[in-house]
C-alpha cells in the first residue's frame, strides 16, 4: 500500500502576503527615516543644569532653547545657540557637550569650534589646547583664536611657532594691543629689548589703562636699567586696573546672551559709559521688573533718567527706592539733585543732608548741599561745605569747579580765579573753564592773562560773550594792571 505523503503546512498565498509585506515595508522605511531625521531612537541627551537655583529669567532662557533642541534635535544651530546660553551663564562644561553635538552636525562650522575653545578655558585647558588644532583648520585667520592658541602653549613653555601666532595675529588685526603686549613678552625673553621696548610701548599707546602692558614694561626698563622709568610704569600698575582688550566678536555676542542680573547691569554700565542712555534705560527697566523691592535698581534708572533731563520721572524712582530703604544714600542723593534742579532747595537739603548721614564723604552730596545752601543765601555754610568737599578730594574737577563758580557768584573773583586755575591743573583742555577764568581775570583786571584764556577757550569750541570780551578789549587798550 502506497504511503500517504505528509502534508506540509498550509502556507499563505504570494497574494495573501502583499499588504503584510507592504506593511513591513512601511514600517521599516519610517525607521529608517526617524534614524536619519532624528537619531537613534534614544530619549534625547540634552544638558539639564539644576534650574531652581537660577534667577527666573536666566532658567526661563535656557529652557526655552533647551525645547529649542527637542524640536529640531538635527540642527546644528539649535544645539549651538543652547551651548552659547548655558556658556554665557557660567555653564561651561554643560555647553561644551552642545558645542560638541553641534560641531558633528556642521563640522565645517566655526563658530562652534572656537566657542569650544572658549568653554573649555575655564576647566581644562589641555582640551582647550586640544580643540584649537580643529579650530584652527576650520579657520586659520580669527586673531583671537590665534592668541588663545599661543598663550595656551606659552603656558606649557612650548615656545615654538608662539612668536609667529602672535605676529600673524597682529597682522589680522594691527591695533590688537594683546598682541601687541604677547610680543613684547616674548622679546624680552628672548634678551631682544629693543624690539620689547616697541611692541611694549606700542601696546600702552593703545590700550593706556591696563594694568598688564604697564606691568611688562616696568619689567623691561629694569632690565634696561631705566629705574626712574621702571619706579614710573610701577606706579601706573596701581591706577591701571582695566584688563588688556582684545578684538573678539563671537564671544562678545555669546556674553550679550547672559541674562543674569551681574550680566544685564554691567551691560547697562557699559551702555551709560558710552552714552546710550535709552538702551541703558531699557535694561533698568527690566531689572526693575525683575526686582522691584531691590532699592537700587529703582535708583539706577532713577539716575540715567535724570541724565536724559527727566527728572520728573527719576524722582518716583528714587521714591520708590526710599520706601524700599529709607537709608539709601543714593536715593537721597539722586531725589535732593533733582529737587534743586527743580529750585525746591529746602527739600532738596534735606534729602542732601540725610544722604549724608548714611555717607558723610558722598563728595557729590557735600557738593549738591553747598549749592542748595549757596541758593538759600547761608554763604558761609555753603562756603565750609565746598571746602569740605576739596579736603575729601582735593582733584575733583566738579567740586572745584562748583567751588569757583559759587566764588564768582560772590564777586569774589580772584579767589574764583585761583580755583578755576586748579581745575586746568588737573584737565586743562576744558574749554569752558578757561572762559570762566579768562571772565574772572577780567573781572580783576588782569586782561592780558584772561585774553589769553578766551583765546585758549575759543581754541577749544567755546564761544567768548560780547561782554566780556568787549571789557577785556576794552581793558587792553588802558593797558593791563
């Protein structure tokens, strides 16, 4: 009897197949393309710094970029703005892990790769040293790079190709006075004096108030044996305490990034330092948003407020101040100046004088009282007050000159016109004080002395009264005491 053949197991038709392999085809594809579009199908590695301890505008920014990153966790510009944030706000080893992801994205970026650079700086500066080779085949002609790169090797005593970093960087940028000063460093090593002596003096031309190139040089005319120039550049470390500036925008946009307090005020500083007292106006502003039971940042805006001329304005903040801290010693100071602006001398005194119990050598206070007291006609006490004011600061040029001005207001015009002397003294390229001296020498009859001020004054933009010009003309001609 024939064997009956085993059945195999009933298989699916090709047909019945089809949409099970459509399917499958589907879903690998969209793998495929959620590996390509967006990685690994790995919860996202994106720094997460302990945000309860930050300041709520500083933890708000970074959260922001952070779900900037978990929207478009491919770009390389999302990871590289989140490492800037977190790099403008201290958070240098969590930015560098976002530098690095942004440097796999974009690797022919720059930005990313210098930044790297600066992050690392503040915490390991071997990898620092390390990054700057990548940097530097990126980009080869950021001078700030190029100085980085050389002081970190200097650190290390390599000393070569140090000398041509800097000197490539000088090139770049000819009015660097940080190059300017690494050269004359690496001269005076090399016993190459007189090339220091130039690099050297070169940087003190440009940058005059750092500490650093006067410190150098000091160095150098020891070794020259130049003591009396030595004892002089010594000196001037002590007065000298600004750092040596160096030409470097991606970290200076990096560093606008940082909106903490420290960050925004010093900001704000910088603003009024060069005169844009609107942009500076605008971050009080917000710090006063910020912080509004925080006395002085009410007086911070109430002061560049009153430096616009408005004062109506600044005197509600320095109010505000006031009922914050009623002991605040520049809101008393700010609201009495506006208050004698405003001819209410009476108050004003008042808010001087309790300014001045906070802080009796307030050089400004003494100052704004004795002129509310000059307008209230106690002379005398005005008088000792401005006296005071000039044994506290012997060489400050608004006191004295306020000084000179209330002496001339009294007629008394050749004590007015030896403080007005004084002043040139200390800045004698003010224009309007030697009209005020060459007034009070005419006013004494010393013509040709004052002709010779009116003429220096109008050297300098001042335009001479008829009046007084007219007398002194007039006092030339009779022949001068």
């Amino acid at each position: 009897m024939a064997k009956k053949k085993k059945r195999r197991p009933l298989e699916p038709s090709r047909r019945a197949w089809a949409p099970l392999l459509a399917a499958g085809v589907v879903v690998v594809g969209l793998a495929l393309v959620g590996f390509f579009l967006f990685g690994a199908l790995e919860p996202l590695d994106i720094p997460d710094p302990d945000r309860s301890i930050m300041e709520p505008q500083v933890a708000a920014k970074i959260e922001n970029y952070r779900e900037e990153v978990r929207q478009a966790p491919r770009s390389h510009e999302a990871w590289g703005d989140l490492g800037v944030v977190l790099h403008a706000h201290g958070l240098e080893p969590e930015a560098t892990l976002c530098y690095q992801k942004a440097i796999e994205l974009a690797p022919e970026d720059f930005r990313w790769h210098y930044l790297l650079v600066q992050a690392y700086l503040a915490y390991d500066r071997d990898l620092a040293l390390e990054a700057s080779v990548s940097a530097l085949e990126v980009r080869s002609d950021y001078p700030a790079l190029l100085i980085t790169r050389a002081e970190l090797l200097e650190e290390r005593d390599l000393t070569l190709g140090v000398a041509e970093l800097y000197t490539r960087a000088l090139e770049l940028d000819p009015n660097s006075p940080s190059a300017e000063l690494a050269l004359g460093r690496v001269a005076i090593r090399a016993e190459d004096y007189e090339t220091a002596r130039f690099h050297l003096e070169r940087a003190a031309e440009l940058s005059p108030d750092a500490g650093a190139v006067h410190a150098a040089l000091a160095r150098l005319y020891r070794r020259l044996g130049d003591n009396d120039k030595a004892a002089q550049e010594a000196q001037r470390v002590r007065v000298s305490t600004r750092t040596v500036p160096i030409r470097d925008p991606l970290r200076s946009r990096m560093r606008q990034e940082s909106v903490s307090s420290t960050a925004m005020l010093n900001r704000a500083r910088n603003l009024v330092d060069q005169g844009d007292l609107s942009s500076a106006e605008a971050i009080y502003r917000d710090m006063v948003s910020l912080r509004p039971d925080d006395a002085a940042m009410n007086v911070r805006l109430g002061d560049v407020l009153s430096r616009q001329n408005r004062r109506s304005e600044a005197k509600e903040f320095y109010r505000a101040a006031l009922a914050i801290k009623d002991s605040d010693a520049a809101a008393h100071f700010g609201l009495g100046a506006a208050l004698s602006y405003e001819g209410a001398y009476e108050e004003a005194l008042s808010h001087f004088d309790k300014s001045l119990i906070e802080r009796s050598d307030l050089v400004a206070a003494i100052v704004g009282s004795a002129g509310a007291l000059a307008f209230l006609g106690r002379n005398v006490d005005a008088s000792a007050r401005y006296a005071n004011a000039l044994e506290l600061e012997p060489d400050n040029v608004s006191a004295r000159r306020a000084f000179a001005e209330f002496l001339f207001q009294q007629q008394r015009y050749a004590e007015a016109a030896d403080q007005f002397r004084r002043v040139l003294t200390i800045d004698a390229e003010l224009g309007i004080v030697h009209l005020q001296l060459g007034a009070s020498l005419a006013a004494t009859g010393a013509y040709e002395d004052a002709h010779s001020h009116l003429e220096r004054a109008r050297e300098l933009g001042q335009n001479v009264p008829a009046a007084v010009e007219q007398r002194v003309a007039q006092g030339l001609g009779r022949g001068s005491r």
